[in-house]
C-alpha cells in the first residue's frame, strides 16, 4: 500500500474513490454473502418486542456476528484478486422468508483495487 501516506493495512471504503492516493489498477467486482437461518425462540420473544417496543439484542448481535464476517469474507477474496483496498463498498441486509421459516441475508460488495 502507499506506505508514504501511513497506510498499513487494508482498506474499505464507502468512497468511490481514495482522497491523495493513487489506485493503481480496478481489479474488478468483489462479493460475499452470508446467510442464517433466525431461530424460533428468538423470532417469538421479538413479537413480543415488536409489540411493546424496545430493541431486539438477540438479533442486533446475529447482524454485528454477519456484519464482521461478510466483511472479513470480502477482504479475504480482494485479497486473493491482488488488492490492497475495495472502495464503492455496499452492505446490505435483507429478510428472506416463506412458509414460516426466516433467513437474514448480508451482502457485501465493492470494487477491489490497487493502490
């Protein structure tokens, strides 16, 4: 990385681009998911939540667990490209379901470069 500007270790921004430094070469997309299936127990105390009010701990922390690891998965396969940055990074969440069972699903994705 431009080690002339404190750079040492990886970077991932939202920006499409890095302000003062220099990308070398656009590598490509880059993505990971991560999908999990919500347990029971946790979707019947969050309708009581979803009643009262109040926040949902049990399922902030799965979303922090999926945050950490698509995040780590999208390094690991830049990395693999060659990249020493993503930029135009983009995190999503969604909620997948039918017959009554629930998926959340994170995706992470950018533009693996290097700089």
């Amino acid at each position: 990385m431009a080690e002339k500007k404190g750079f040492d270790k990886f970077l991932m921004v939202t920006a499409p681009l890095l302000d003062g430094v220099e990308i070398h070469e656009y590598l490509g997309p880059v993505v990971a998911r991560d999908v999990r299936a919500v347990n029971i127990v946790r979707d019947f105390f969050t309708g009581f939540r979803d009643i009262f009010g109040g926040r949902s701990a049990s399922y902030q922390e799965v979303i922090d667990d999926m945050y950490r690891e698509v995040l780590g998965e999208l390094r690991q396969r830049a990395e693999t490209m060659g990249a020493t940055a993503v930029i135009a990074l983009r995190l999503d969440f969604e909620s997948i379901g039918s017959k009554g069972k629930s998926l959340l699903m994170a995706t992470a994705q950018g533009t693996a470069v290097r700089v």
